[in-house]
C-alpha cells in the first residue's frame, strides 16, 4: 500500500526567527531530535514516465515495483528526483492526490527506494529516459519527534530555514482531517503557514537562477 505524506510549511527564513520557532515548539512539547541529514536533490521534468519504469525496475524488488505502478496509475500530477541523503542514493517519486501541486503540496503519494548507484548514475537514467533537469537543491535537515509528528527544519539553497510539520499515513486515511490538525497547531505556535501561492512562486524563481544557490548558503525572499 502507498504512503501519503501531509505535511504544511512554515518559512522561517533567518536564523533568529528558526530559533524563535523551536522555542515555541519546545514550550508546546518536548522535541526529542531524531535524524540529521545532508541532501542534494535533483528534480527533473518528465515525458514519458513508463520510460523512467521501465529503466528503473531492475533497480525494485516485485513489491516495490507494483507500488510504483499502484502509484503511476493513481495520481494526478508527478514529481520525478533522484537525492542523495548522507552516503544513501534514493529514487523518489511524489504525486499530488489532491489539488496542490506533487512539487511542494499538502498531501502527497511517495515513493522512495535507496539504490546501489552514486547521484550521477541514477540521473543519467533519468536523462536517457528522456528527462531533463529543472532544478538542482541543497539542504541540510534535522528532524524531531513531535507528538506524533515529524518536524523538519530545513536549511535550504535559496529559501534559507523552512519548517515543514508532517505525517506519513496510508493511503485511505482522511488527510484533510489532518491537515486541519496541524494547520491548528502552527496557529498555537503563533506561526503561519507557507501559503501554496508563495511558495509556488518562490519555486517558479527558484527555477531560473538555481545554480546561484544550489550548494551555497544564498538566499532570496519572493513575497
């Protein structure tokens, strides 16, 4: 069964204002961190995505492989990348499965299978499946425990601190019950969501000028 990742973002941007954010986060309940990673991600534009299976399977065991299919036939929209997390190489595939977009939406089916390759390998299937690059990311992430949440902060090419509150569930779970639920808990933490509107304009800037953030501590503020 696939996955759904709801989650909603909160932009932070400065260090003073991230620190401020864990404070109330910490007054709320107590984060126990979790994981810590350095990532680059890489996101493509696709064509043809039975292309991508195709050259893909060898890489999926059968499970993995009627998952993906499961997903490819249920979404709306995708969002192809390859990411490398610490030494881990992934194969990553989101797709929308409600009207926001599979880049940075709410509700999100997810794929993501560690392969035996290095970032270059797999982009190349990427690219000869007909691929192309849209943008390439850094970041580096540390997640807590809250509740039974997954907070995120995230120090990001271009965006510089972004908090991202989610939960995976299985598919069939009503998400729209539990984005409520945390959109309400980013209010008692007198903080505001990311709205979908900016931060798919902030991406649409991100497109074009993503070599003079990618890897860099650069950042830019799109209102």
């Amino acid at each position: 069964m696939n996955n759904i990742e709801v989650e909603v973002k909160i932009l932070l941007q400065s260090l003073e204002k991230k620190d401020l954010f864990l404070k109330a986060c910490e007054q709320k309940h107590p984060l126990n961190e979790s994981h810590k990673n350095s990532q680059l991600n890489h996101y493509f534009t696709w064509w043809d995505l039975s292309a991508l299976q195709n050259n893909i399977n060898s890489y999926l065991d059968d499970s993995q492989r009627e998952e993906l299919q499961t997903l490819i036939t249920k979404a709306k929209s995708f969002s192809a990348r390859t990411r490398k997390s610490n030494d881990d190489v992934i194969f990553v595939l989101k797709a929308s499965v409600d009207e926001t977009n599979s880049i940075n939406g709410t509700g999100r089916l997810e794929f993501e299978v560690t392969v035996p390759l290095s970032i270059e390998e797999l982009d190349t299937i990427f690219l000869d499946s007909g691929f192309n690059y849209e943008t390439k990311w850094s970041r580096n992430r540390v997640e807590y425990n809250f509740w039974d949440y997954t907070l995120c902060i995230d120090e990001n090419s271009g965006y510089w601190f972004l908090a991202e509150i989610e939960k995976v569930v299985p598919d069939g779970q009503d998400i729209d019950v539990i984005k409520s639920d945390i959109r309400t808990l980013i209010q008692e933490l007198w903080h505001e969501e990311l709205s979908q509107d900016r931060v798919n304009r902030m991406y649409e800037h991100y497109i074009h000028v993503w070599p003079h953030y990618y890897g860099t501590k650069n950042w830019f503020n799109v209102l």
